[in-house]
C-alpha cells in the first residue's frame, strides 16, 4: 500500500481510541531475492509483510501491541494487546508522545526501477559475477536482493507521516580450491549498483587469496577497507554514540575532548543521499544531521524524546520504538574522506596488512571500545608499498578508538555498505600505523 493507505488506516485506528493517547506504526515491506551458488541461480523468492505496532499511554502506564498481518483486524489485534498490556505495567515515568515538529518528507532513498525490478533483472546481474567466475574456473556464491519499504505513523498527538524506501543489495563470496574473496554493492538505485566492478573486484581478491600461509600474530600498520571499517563504526554507534549511554555513564563519549586522529570525522545524516536516507525516526520525530566526533574531538550524540527530555534539549530523530531500554541509535552513519586515492595509502606501507573485511566482531569492553574478530576472505601482506601474498585469517582484540587515534591516512574514496542492523554506513579506506593481532 502508498504511504496515504496506510496513513488511512492508522487515522481509522485512532478513531477507535476511549482514552489516553496513541501512537500507530504501520510498515508494509515488498522484498524479493535471487540466490545464487556454484554460479547457478538456486532460489528466487517474493515476501510482502505487514507490522503493525501500536504504543498506548494512558493513567501514567505504556502499553504496547505488535501484529504482523494484514486487514483491519490486525490493527484491531494490535490496538487490545496494547490495552492489556498497559493494564497490567505499573505506574512509572512516561515519555509523552512528540508533537509534529514541522519537519518535510523530501529526502527519501527511492528508486523506481529498484521497486519494480523483476527476476530476470535481478538473473541478468547475478549472471554477470557468475560468469566472472565462471571464466577464472571459479565459484561464486550471494545474493542479490530488492525491498520495497513503507513507513507510516499517526499519533493523537498530530503526527502524520508517511514515506516509501527502496534497497538493492548484491553480496558475494567467490571460492577458489583454496581461498575466496569477498565483495558487496548496496544502493537505492538497483541501477547503480556497479555489478561489473563487483565481479572484477571479487575475482581479483579470490585469486590472489590462494594457498595462503600463516604469519605471527602481533601489531602491525594496516590499511582497512570500507568493509572492515564499516564494522567499526558501526559497533561505536552501538556502543557510544547514543545520548543514553552518556547519560548512563558507559559511553566513551567525553564531549570537546580529542580522542581520535584529527583527520577522523564522523557524522550521522539521515538527509545523506549516499546513505538511505529517510526524513524521521520511529516516533516520527523528523531526523537532523549530528557530527558526532570532529576532526578527532567528541562533538555530539544522538537523541530520542526520553533522552532529550532528560538533558533539556531537542531530539535529533533517531529514536527506536518506544519504549525501549537500547536508547537512540546512529544509523546514517558517514566518515568524512581524506584527499588521497586508497591505493597511495597502501604505496604509503612499508610492511603491513591490508584487510578486507572482518568477520564475527563482538564487544569485550564496551567503554573502552575494545572488540574481537577474525579477518575473512582477502588478508594480506604489504611489502613496500605493494600488496603480495596472502597471509591466513588472524583474530584480532582492538580498541576501535585506539585505532581511530592511530589513523595515518583516510582515502579520497567512499563506500557504501550495509552494517549488521542493514543501516547504512559510508566508509573510506583507513591506513592505521597501529592494529593488535592476537592469534
């Protein structure tokens, strides 16, 4: 359904309120996907859903009700499970409903041939890495996918809005007798998803990750890849970017204070065309651009309505579901480039490691930003100024501010990728003098 249906029904569900105050989220999702392996297209799978949620204050209690399911009877559905569950909370501080603040509906991550992309389209790119492969007597091994979303949320207390996104992801691993590479492309535009540079840049990275050999762990100067990066931003956003964990005291965050390289700076714009971007967060409050560190100094967090009614300051729009204990969340995260192409930062290496990707990461300290993982399918070693061989995974234990702080050089270039949560992330190439291995 458009963004004016569905804003109907949540207007129909509002009518029925006796008491309190209301707040209806509805989220239609169109998403289809083509799976590949062993360069054969195996599946090709179409999914619509509905979620429908809606959160009831009324006497100082919250209630809120979640159905997945189309027609009347699942707001119906949604609207009682509310009401029993806001029956049986016990009183506590609640956060009121946001008023409308104005805010438009402008900047929106759609694409029309994204949303009407067929399988055979979606076949006809899958063909191009499969056969890429194919040629170096390869396998690949992915999917490509497109989704369909939108949003709408009606409150009583005057909020209305609506808008529709589109994704296309192309993800891909190719495996050769003893190695694989890795490669992914994400976009609004189903059109401007670079597939031909995806499978050159796959198969390139397979090839030369053969018979790869073992090196001793230890710190070396590194230079990441928008792959690997994009998990380290994304894990502060978890982590320290959230008003509510400074408010909790288990932020990193220390504000105009520096704690990273002067060439790090680290936005959250939801106006970014390069990063999905969508006009409001999910209490529709609209979504204003934060510079969290600037030029290595701890600039700003995000906000939701609880967090900015605490510290006596505006929402910046990035509120999850309310209630909810996670607090705002970063999720348009961006890195400002540097002035130099990614390849002068590896002609820059000595001798070091260039990184592809990371694989697994999990918090160990959280206020101290220190994470684990492995290194996956493209490590290798730098020789004076040239990549050469390929060295085999290695666990790594780092403090991501601690590698922010050693950054030696930031490249002209940016990507886009997806983090785990699929929130956009607009990365550069990082050349770090200094990266902990440990096994």
């Amino acid at each position: 359904m458009s963004g004016p249906e569905l804003l109907a029904i949540g207007d129909r569900a509002l009518s029925r309120l006796e008491r309190g105050e209301a707040e209806v989220m509805i989220i239609d999702d169109h998403s289809e996907l083509t799976r590949f392996a062993g360069n054969e297209i195996h599946q090709s799978v179409a999914e619509r859903s509905r979620f429908v949620r809606v959160r009831l204050v009324h006497d100082g209690r919250c209630g809120v009700g979640e159905v997945r399911g189309h027609g009347e009877h699942a707001v119906e559905q949604a609207l009682a499970a509310a009401e029993q569950s806001r029956r049986v909370t016990s009183v506590a501080e609640v956060s009121p409903l946001p008023q409308p603040d104005g805010g438009a509906d402008g900047t929106v991550a759609y694409a029309k041939a994204t949303a009407a992309a067929t399988p055979q389209e979606r076949a006809d790119r899958v063909s191009i890495v499969t056969s890429a492969a194919a040629r170096r007597n390869l396998d690949a091994y992915g999917a490509l996918s497109t989704t369909t979303t939108t949003t709408a949320i009606v409150s009583s207390a005057g909020v209305r809005r609506a808008a529709t996104t589109t994704q296309a992801s192309l993800v891909t691993v190719v495996r050769g007798s003893e190695g694989g590479g890795y490669a992914s492309r994400h976009s609004s535009d189903i059109n401007a998803l670079e597939v031909g540079d995806l499978a050159a840049e796959v198969v390139d990275t397979c090839e030369r990750n053969q018979h790869a050999t073992a090196i001793d762990p230890g710190d070396y100067e590194v230079v990441l890849s928008p792959y690997a990066v994009t998990d380290m931003l994304e894990h502060l956003a978890w982590v320290g970017f959230s008003a509510l964990a400074t408010q909790e005291h288990r932020s990193f965050m220390k504000m105009g204070e520096r704690l990273m390289n002067e060439r790090v700076t680290i936005r959250d714009d939801a106006t970014a065309r390069e990063v999905f971007p969508f006009p409001f967060d999910d209490e529709g409050v609209s979504a204003r651009p934060v510079t969290l560190i600037d030029h290595g100094v701890c600039a700003g967090v995000v906000y939701d309505t609880p967090t900015a009614l605490r510290d006596g300051v505006a929402s910046t729009g990035h509120s999850l579901p309310q209630p909810n204990t996670w607090g705002p969340l970063a999720r348009h995260m961006t890195m400002d480039g540097g002035d130099i192409p990614w390849r002068d930062l590896v002609a820059s290496v000595s001798r070091g490691l260039y990184v592809t990707r990371f694989w697994y990461v999990r918090d160990v300290h959280p206020l101290r930003t220190v994470i684990t993982g492995m290194t996956r399918e493209g490590t290798f070693m730098i020789e004076n100024g040239t990549i050469t061989r390929p060295v085999k995974d290695l666990r790594f234990t780092q403090s991501i501010v601690g590698a922010l702080d050693a950054v030696s050089g930031v490249s002209r270039e940016r990507r886009l990728e997806l983090g785990e949560g699929a929130s956009g992330v607009l990365s550069p190439w990082l050349q770090i003098g200094r990266f902990t291995f440990t096994s």
